[in-house]
C-alpha cells in the first residue's frame, strides 16, 4: 500500500511517510466500505427454495463485514491508497498551519 509521493512545491517540507497507524486507517475505512457494498449485494440476491432462513438473515451483516475485511486485507479495490494519500495531505496541512 505504497502512496507515490506528491509534487511538493519549490522550498516546501518534503513529503511525510505514512506511519503504520495512518495505514491502518486507510485499510479500515476500506474494510468497512467493501464490508456495506457486500451487504448490499447480499440485500439483492434472492435465496429462493434453499434459503438458510432467520439464521442466515441473521448473520448476512457480519459475513458481509468480514468479506469486507478479508478483501481489503488482500489488497482491496485500490481505496486505501488514496485515503492514505488524504490523510497525509491533511496531516500535512495542518502541520503547516501551526
């Protein structure tokens, strides 16, 4: 989950590195929103005959979260990255505002 760095303008700080934490976020947010896109996949489909009936309504949400988990553990859609290159941006402004 490399971030390419920024053009930074002339006399300007260079650009800071990610701290794992900051990393984590970025694959969290992307997690959680793999996690709500499964739900609502899972929302559309129509079980028919072979329905796991209440159980298998029951637990849709906590597989989708855990799809969700598992896809962005495994490199995701590519929204980490661009979270994490947010992050930093207003990490960065709000260093220079001080």
């Amino acid at each position: 989950m490399e971030v390419p760095p920024a053009a930074a303008p002339a006399g300007a700080a260079p650009p800071k590195t990610a701290t794992p934490a900051q990393k984590a976020t970025a694959q969290s947010f992307e997690a959680v929103f793999l996690g709500q896109m499964t739900q609502l996949m899972f929302e559309s489909v129509q079980t028919g005959e072979f329905s796991g009936g209440h159980g298998e309504e029951m637990f849709r949400g906590v597989l989708a979260e855990k799809l969700g988990t598992a896809v962005a553990q495994k490199g995701g859609i590519g929204l980490a990255p661009a979270v994490l290159a947010q992050i930093l941006k207003m990490q960065e402004n709000a260093d220079n505002g001080r």
